[in-house]
C-alpha cells in the first residue's frame, strides 16, 4: 500500500510538472497511469470499448489457459508414451518443475503437517496463478496485472474464505465449528460461557476481515508496482527507465505471492483441530 500511494503521489507530480494529467501510455479513465497493452490496442483500432470493460477477465483467464497447458504438457513430455516413470536424467524443464512442486509441497507440509498434503493443490495452485499474473504486468506491450484489479483480487479472497469455512466445518464438526468462534473450550468454565457471545461477535469480525485484508494487501501492492512503472516510462521519454525498478517489482510481485499463499495456509490452520497442528 506504500508503494501505491508513493507511485500516486508521483504520478500528481509528474502530471502538475507536465500541466495536465498526460498519460500517453494509457490510464484507466481515473487520471491514473497505467501502460498500454494489446488488449487496449485492440479496442482502440476497431473501436471496441467492451474490450477495456473485459480486459481482467480476458487476461485471467488467458493466464489460466497458458498455465493449464504449459503443465499439462510438461506433465506429458515427462512420460514416455507408455507412461513409465520420470526421466532418470532430468532436463532443466523437469528440474524446473520438480523444485516447484518439491517446494511448494515442503512449504504446506511444514506448516500443516503431513495430513496438510491434501491442500498443497490449492496453495500451489493459488502461488502459481497469482505469480503469473503480478509478473505479467511487467511483459512489455502484451503485460497487464490482472491482480492489479479489485473485482479479481476480491474473488481469489473469497474463495479462500469459503474454502477456509468448509475445512473448519469438516475438521472441527458442526459443534466445533461454533465453539471456534465462540472461544470455548471442552469443558468450559462459567465465565466462559457467560462472555461467548462476545467473543463469538469479535471472531466473526476477525474472519470476514481476512478476505478484505488479503484482497486489499494483493491489489494495492500490485497496482503501486503498475503506476510507478506507468510513471518512469512517462519522465522521459525513449528513455526505459522502467527497467531499473523492474527487480524492485519482481521481487514485490513474488512476495505478494507468498504472502497470499502463506496466509492461505495459515488460516487452513487456524481453522483445523489441534491433533492436524
């Protein structure tokens, strides 16, 4: 969030140095710089404006097309057409993807232990998804974040969210479930039960918080790293100096990245029965 509200204040000063809000790159309709890509190209040369209005969701789920089939061809060249076992002198492709899935997999299992395996799926899924799409901002003319918009970011929250609840309902039971909120423990004591409502109050708030939380930290980091690369590009023209933060929002983007997958699974494991910590 520091790093949008110093690319805004940056953009304010380059657009009251310039006389106007001069965004030759593109902006979003609310004085913000954002670069050009090719769907915007697109919707200007055959004067399809539905295009902008569907331009995260296109990027979305074109990413998940490109993720879907970079694995799932992988995942074929690494067998042989008879399906025998993994190559036993791996290429850099299946190095590649044996350290992703290696790590990803040592991440949960460290945190939820081994019963936490089933879950390496989605943490894993969520790194991926979300890392392609803060890097693909980056990408010259083809780039733009989809994760730099609210609607995208707010749906990945809530689907965590949801997932979170039905963990907690299956692991905890119903009963448990609600003692969760309400604090309680097995045998809980008089003054226990007389300040549950309370608690129960204070845990519903902690926990609808998280899908905003998770949501705002995504998009206001993302969408900082998008306008202050917006705003080098526009200090001088010809000149990129762009590239000289692009290791800056690299790393931002593969930290935003964690952190949502982290806490992802740190929520799995607040929501899941003592004997799974």
């Amino acid at each position: 969030m520091n790093l949008m509200l110093l690319a805004i204040q940056a953009t304010h000063a380059v657009n009251g140095a310039t006389g106007g809000e001069h965004t030759p790159d593109g902006d979003h309709g609310d004085g913000t710089p954002h670069l050009q890509n090719v769907v915007g190209i697109l919707a200007h040369v055959t004067r399809q404006e539905w295009l902008n209005d569907w331009m995260n969701v296109i990027y979305s789920w074109s990413l998940m097309l490109i993720i879907l089939l970079f694995f799932a061809l992988a995942a074929r060249r690494l067998k042989g057409e008879s399906g025998e076992k993994l190559k036993r002198n791996p290429d850099r492709k299946q190095l590649f993807i044996e350290t992703l899935m290696g790590g990803l997999d040592n991440f949960v299992r460290d945190i939820l232990g081994n019963h936490g395996r089933t879950y390496v799926p989605l943490v894993g899924t969520l790194f991926i998804y979300i890392l392609s799409m803060n890097l693909f901002g980056l990408v010259p003319v083809l780039g733009h974040s989809p994760s730099s918009n609210l609607n995208i970011t707010l749906s990945l929250a809530l689907f965590v969210f949801i997932t979170v609840q039905i963990h907690g309902m299956r692991s905890l039971g119903i009963k448990g479930y609600v003692k969760h909120f309400a604090d309680l423990p097995e045998k809980p004591a008089p003054i226990q039960w007389i300040f549950a409502p309370l608690m129960m109050v204070l845990h519903l708030i902690g926990e609808l918080a998280k899908p905003v939380s998770l949501s705002l930290r995504l998009f206001g980091n993302i969408t900082g790293e998008d306008v202050l690369v917006a705003v080098f590009v526009m200090l001088v023209a010809f000149v990129p100096l762009q590239f000289f933060i692009y290791p800056i929002a690299l790393l931002g983007s593969t930290i935003q990245a964690l952190v949502f997958s982290l806490l992802t699974t740190v929520y799995i494991l607040l929501m899941s029965h003592h004997d799974e910590h």
